[in-house]
C-alpha cells in the first residue's frame, strides 16, 4: 500500500484518491472528526495529518475549514461546484479569494467574475458588500491576512447548530442550516441574489428568465444540448440550432434569402457585440447578413451591434424593465414557415373534455406565471397574453375565444358557466360567446396587490353567458337570469 485513501467504482477500477507523494506505511489511519474533517494520518505520527478534507473543499465548506490563497504556492483552496445535482465532477462555477483585494469572488469557467463580497472592513468585520454579516447572531466569522496566506474562516457561536456554506450547481453560493423539525436544510443566505445574476447559466443560446420556472429556455429554432443535463438543472451546455444556418452554402444564390432574423424584445442583451457602422437598422441587419459568422444584431439609438458566434449570457427582462433592448436573432428561413405548429403550441387541440380540461388549466399558468400576475388586455389586445416568440403566427380570434371561455369557466354563479359541451363548441369557433364579467374572486384579489389585472374587453363588465338558441343534448345551456339580453350563436 501506497499510504493514499482510493475511491474504486463498481469495476474497482480507481477514480479518485488523496493521491499524496508520503512514503509507504502500513499504519496509516482515516478518521472523521466531529466536526467533519476527514484526516488521514500516519499511526506513529499521528499529530501531522498527511491528507485532510479540510485542505480541499469540493463544494462545501465547514466551520473551523477556510477558503484561503497560499502566498508561497501561488495556490488557492477554492469551492467549486459540482457538474449538476447528481454529478460531484467539476462545475463551472468557483468561490475563491482575491487576496490583492482582500475580498471574495464568485467565478464562471476560471474567467468570466460575477460576484463580488466587496473589501473586507476588519473594523466592521464584514465585507463591504455583504451588510448582512452585521446582524449575524449565529457565525463568527474571521478574515487573516499574514506573510505566509490569506483565509477566510468561520465557527458558528452554539456549537449544536449543524451548518455548511456550499457552491451551488446554481452558481450561489449558500449557507444552510439545519432543521431538525423538519429533516431538511434551511437556506439561510445566498449570493447572487438573483438566478439571473449568475453568469452564463443558461448556457450558449439560452435565455434566463428571472420570473419562470424554470429559469432556462432556449432562444426561438434551438434545443438543448443535452436533456438529460437541463433535467438536472444543468444548463451549462446551452442549446444547439435545429435547422443550420443556410448562409455560406454556394448552392444558394441569393445569400440573403436564405436566413432571417427573429425579433426579441425586451432583452438583456450578451456580453461581447461588435460595434458597426450603420445608419439604419436595415442596414444594421444587411451587416449581420453578409456576415456568415454573425448570429444576432440589435440596433438602438442609431447605434449598430452584431454578435458573432455563441450568444451567452441573455436574459429575458420585464417589458416594465427600461434596459430591455430588443435582439434579432438570425435563424435558417425554413423556421419561419412553423406557423402551423406555433399555433399547436398556442390553442392546442381542442378535441374532447379532457383536453379542453387542460387548455383552461394551462391558460391560467401561463397567465399567472407570465409575469407572476394577470396580464390587462385593454381594447381587445389578446396578444399581450402570449409568449412574445408565438406573437408572429397566432390566430387573434382563436387567442381571444380561449380567453372568454376560460373567463366564463370561472364565473361567480355555477348558472353562468357554460357546459363542457359548450366550451368545445367555443374554442371550435362554432359557438359565439360575448366577453364575460370579471369574476369576483378576481376582483378581490386585484383589491390585495397592485399589479394584479384582468383582461376585459370595453363592454365586459356588462355581458353575462346568453341562453343557447339551439340547445343539444350534449351542450345545452344552462339557465341563466332574466335579464340577459345578449345571444350565444351556432355559425353556419
């Protein structure tokens, strides 16, 4: 034996080891300590450990264990997160100690810096950019700084509670602490605040949305690379393209024919665009064009930029976000003759109880997920509910029957809702219904937050559900009061 702890797999062939250069013993021992630190040491000099967990982290990080930069090696102890939720290899992301500056930095892939903790202020103890750390009750925390390295430590004050600070797959950082009410960790604090914030965490043409979940979708005419990895909550590896871009093929003639650009409004745009001198947005556009390389272009305020190769780093903003700008995606031509599959994707097939079950169901989701509020519609415009990537090939009159037969669904008295029979014959476009009041569940809800609204048409607060004036078998309408004036119609 070589004196080195080995982690075999099920062939025991080996995949990891403490892979220390000591001279071979037959004495030495592991012990986990108390306080999680895994030490091996030589049995007849047991004070020197010859390995420690302690010394490498991975991604977690205990009390009493230090994120440090050794100044002799020019080496730093870092935390590093794992590839995804259930792959410990090495992620992207990185905690490490900036020791010229006496702070903390949260890195992607060793380069791109996203978080900072700010200075460390050793009269305040606690990084400038961490206010937080001044009503903290439970850790104490301790930067040193001497000739030899620079760390950062910590022990927590009640010696019971159990807790970790771990480098998240999500790119945070995060400190947990333990319930044991509950069996669970209890998140406690993270940086970045926001998921968005992390840099690249939806890979190359993917688009983090800081109100959706999941966070992560990819651009319009991309997929993700890997399913398997996105089901784990690793986007790293972004989205690749499903139709190639046709630019650069000689049997094409006319190059600029073959790729078009699809608009995406409201976007934080990605990190390093090229400046273009152009004095129109089609002339702006006609760059990116004759650019096989180029991928993407936004023209704003007479200014011109073109990006060139992968798109990372988007990020879909609020239309309320005044940094939004709008991006032109260049797709192959051929994904803009999908029409018919968007407007799949936007009414689904209303064939059957059970599907329109599920239409109304998801109609309200994304009507509530949309921006975690209730969209108003005023005036009659329905493409306000949509997806702004499904704007360009929805039906009008088929969005705005979905979202008056989804309305009448929920009306405050049973007698004003319509049959399952009649909600096929709505959303088939063979029954007219007029715009539904505003149920009052609705409307007391919107009392109790301010961004709630309900989209209406101008005359809706008058209509109610009419009687049909061709009962069936199958959709007879159910009896509603005598004031009704209004008529539900069968088209010819």
């Amino acid at each position: 034996m070589d004196g080195n702890l080995v982690l075999l797999n099920e062939s025991q062939i080996p995949i990891w080891s403490t892979n220390q250069n000591s001279a071979a013993s037959t004495s030495v021992v592991a012990v986990l300590g108390d306080d999680g630190n895994l030490v091996v040491t030589d049995g007849s000099n047991s004070t020197q450990p010859l390995w420690q967990s302690f010394d490498f982290p991975v991604n977690t990080w205990l009390p009493g264990s230090k994120i440090a930069y050794n100044k002799i090696t020019k080496t730093h102890q870092n935390l590093t997160s794992w590839k995804n939720s259930e792959d410990p290899s090495q992620g992207l992301f990185s905690l490490w100690l900036d020791a010229t500056n006496n702070q903390y930095v949260i890195s992607w892939n060793g380069s791109e810096q996203y978080w900072t903790s700010g200075p460390w202020n050793a009269q305040e103890r606690i990084f400038s950019l961490v206010p937080e750390m001044r009503s903290n009750y439970i850790y104490n925390f301790s930067y040193v700084d001497n000739e030899n390295e620079s760390y950062f430590t910590y022990w927590v004050y009640n010696t019971t509670i159990i807790t970790r600070f771990i480098m998240d797959v999500s790119g945070q950082i995060k400190q947990l602490t333990w319930l044991e009410t509950t069996g669970q960790w209890n998140l406690f604090w993270s940086q970045s605040k926001e998921q968005c914030e992390v840099y690249a965490f939806c890979g190359a043409f993917g688009a983090c949305n800081q109100i959706t979940l999941p966070f992560c979708n990819c651009l319009y005419g991309f997929s993700p690379q890997s399913v398997g990895d996105w089901n784990l909550s690793d986007y790293s590896g972004g989205c690749v393209r499903e139709t190639g871009l046709q630019c650069g093929n000689s049997s094409v003639a006319n190059q600029e024919s073959t790729d078009n650009f699809y608009e995406y409004p409201n976007m934080g745009l990605p990190d390093n665009s090229l400046s273009v001198a152009s004095t129109s947005a089609a002339g702006c556009a006609s760059s990116c064009l004759n650019n096989c390389s180029c991928t993407a272009y936004s023209y704003y305020n007479n200014g011109c930029s073109i990006w060139i190769g992968e798109l990372v780093n988007l990020q879909q903003l609020s239309p309320n976000d005044g940094t939004g700008r709008t991006l032109y995606l260049r797709l192959a031509a051929s994904e803009f003759s999908k029409g018919k599959e968007n407007k799949g994707i936007i009414i689904g097939a209303v064939v059957g109880s059970v599907a329109v079950v599920l239409l109304l169901g998801l109609v309200f989701i994304l009507i509530w997920k949309r921006q975690r509020r209730f969209i108003v519609v005023e005036g009659g415009d329905m493409f306000s509910l949509l997806d702004h990537r499904l704007v360009k090939n929805a039906d009008e009159e088929e969005l705005r029957r979905i979202a008056r037969v989804a309305c009448w669904c929920i009306q405050d008295d049973e007698n004003h809702r319509p049959t399952m029979g009649q909600v096929v014959q709505i959303l088939e476009g063979v029954l007219e219904v007029n715009p539904p009041r505003i149920p009052r569940s609705l409307q007391l809800l919107a009392e109790n937050h301010e961004h709630i609204f309900f989209f209406t048409d101008s005359s809706s607060g008058q209509s109610s559900l009419p009687q049909s004036s061709h009962p069936t078998d199958s959709s007879q309408a159910k009896s509603t009061p005598s004031t009704t004036s209004s008529t539900m119609s069968y088209k010819s």
